[in-house]
C-alpha cells in the first residue's frame, strides 16, 4: 500500500514537472556549459531538480536525492530511501531538438530499486514500473522481452566508441556493427533503456554513464527480463559512475562474451 502511494505522488511530480517543461518552450533558455563545450546545461534543468527536490523535501522527510545538477544530497551509500533523478535526459537534443530527452527517476530502498520512470514528455509516454509487479508504458502493460539473435538485433550505441578509448578494443565492436542487424544513437540514455523494455531496441552500451541516467531505466528493464550491468558483467552499484549494458537475456552473455573486450 505504501508502494501504490508513493507511486501515485512520484506520478503526480513527473507529469507536473513535464508539463513544466513544455511551457518554457515559449520562453528563451539559459544555456550554460559544464566540463566542456558540448557538456550543456540550462536553466530549466536545475528549476525541475529544485521542483522535485522542494516537494519530496516537504512531503518525504528522510528521504534523499540523488540530482545530477547536484541540488541533492551528497550520497556514501543507499541506506534508506534514495531517489536518483536526472531532471532533463539528453539535455542537446533538448536545447538542439525540443524532443528526444526525458525525465529519469528511480526510487531505491537499502540500495534496491523499487519504482523506476522515464517519462518522454513531448510523447506524453511515462514508462514506469514497481518492482516485482511488472512495466507499463501509460495504462499499458509492456510484455515481457521475447529472445533474439545477435544477427536480427538493433544495438544502442553512441559514436564516441569509433574512438579509440581507455575502456574497450575496437576489434570486437567493429566485428559487432558487422554482425548486428542495426545500430542506433538516440542521445539519452533513459530513453534508450525505454526502447530495450519495450523491444524498439535489443541492447545499449555506454562507457560512461551516472546513476540517475540509469536509476529509472534499470527498473523498468528488469520487470521485462532485460539484465543491465556494467561491462565487465558485474552488478550495477549506483554510487558513482561506470559503465554500463543493458539487454536481452539472450544477448546480454553473447555481447560480453564474444564482443566486448575490456583493456
Ligand atoms: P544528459 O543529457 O543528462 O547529460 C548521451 O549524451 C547520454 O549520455 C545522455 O543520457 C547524457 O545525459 C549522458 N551524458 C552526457 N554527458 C555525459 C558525461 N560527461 N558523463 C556521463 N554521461 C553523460
Ligand atoms: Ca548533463
Ligand atoms: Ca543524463
Ligand atoms: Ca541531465
């Protein structure tokens, strides 16, 4: 009961901030950038942080959150309750787009995620899910991920792996863009992690990701038999950054065993 009730006031926070989103398009962004050029931020992202942060602060004390513009908590380890949000996913496509982003947020017990969302808020399609009660996108129930080959299978996987990079030899991933039916870069991780719970996609990959890229995401994934970890296949930890993978059951052993070779 106290799940359901927390589901509905995550709910309810989700589809205010996204309506949020969609008035200031009418007004001019404020766009700043973080590590380098191409690492983008505006005034919106940080005014839907402080929006979710303000009202879970107010009506969920003892809660903390983890943001990625860091109006939250400064997190050791996942006691309690955590919420891991990232307020706009895939902020260039944003600014570059108006589509293409989303609203990621998981909420976690002792380090478990239990409610996981991505809310794509130009399609108005919230993917939630409660652990052990399966996914949904909206009203719908999103069935459970049927197997594949590596040979009919659609990767998510971004350009910067062509790179040569500290992680991963390209010999294998070149091997892979040969082998796979398809390969996709949407540009927002929650968004991608959508598209493999609901089969649009059969895996994504990245080097680098955050916990609140991933938080919502992972527990949608799941509920549908996806297995996401990082990319040497151990379990994911939520405290820091890592690398990440998240697929089918049946390509998750094949894309670590046979293509992906750490250095
Ligand atoms: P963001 O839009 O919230 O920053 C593709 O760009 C994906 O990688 C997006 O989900 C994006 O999230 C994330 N991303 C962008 N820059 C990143 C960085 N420096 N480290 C980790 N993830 C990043
Ligand atoms: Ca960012
Ligand atoms: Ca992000
Ligand atoms: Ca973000």
């Amino acid at each position: 009961m106290e799940l359901q009730k927390l589901d509905r006031y995550a709910k309810g926070l989700i589809k205010e901030a996204g309506r949020k989103i969609r008035q200031s398009f009418s007004s001019e962004l404020a766009i700043e950038s973080k590590a380098d050029a191409n690492d983008l931020v505006t005034n919106i992202d940080k005014e839907i942080e402080q929006f979710f942060i303000r009202h879970i602060r107010n009506d969920y004390q003892g809660h903390l959150i983890l943001g990625e513009e860091g109006f939250g908590d400064r997190l050791t380890k996942l006691d309690g309750y955590v919420w891991m949000l990232d307020p706009i996913d895939g902020t260039m496509n944003f600014i570059h787009q108006q589509r293409n982003f989303a609203i990621s947020l998981g909420i976690y017990k002792d380090g478990i995620g239990i409610l996981g969302y991505i809310y794509d808020v130009i399609h108005d399609e919230l993917y939630s899910a409660q652990k052990g009660h399966g996914a949904y996108l909206n009203d719908e129930p999103i069935p459970v991920l049927e197997s594949t080959t590596i040979s009919q299978a659609i990767i998510g996987l971004n350009a910067s792996w062509v790179v040569p990079n500290r992680h991963i030899e390209n010999e294998g991933l070149i091997r892979l863009v040969k082998d796979v039916r398809g390969i996709r870069s949407y540009g927002s991780a929650a968004l991608e992690l959508a598209y493999v719970a609901t089969g649009r996609i059969d895996a994504y990959m990245s080097m680098r990701l955050s916990p609140w890229d991933i938080a919502g995401g992972v527990v949608i994934a799941q509920e549908v038999g996806a297995v996401a970890t990082n990319l040497n296949g151990q379990p994911l930890k939520f405290l820091e950054q890592d690398t990440f993978l998240v697929a089918r059951k049946s390509l998750h052993d094949s894309l670590l065993n046979d293509y992906i070779t750490l250095k």
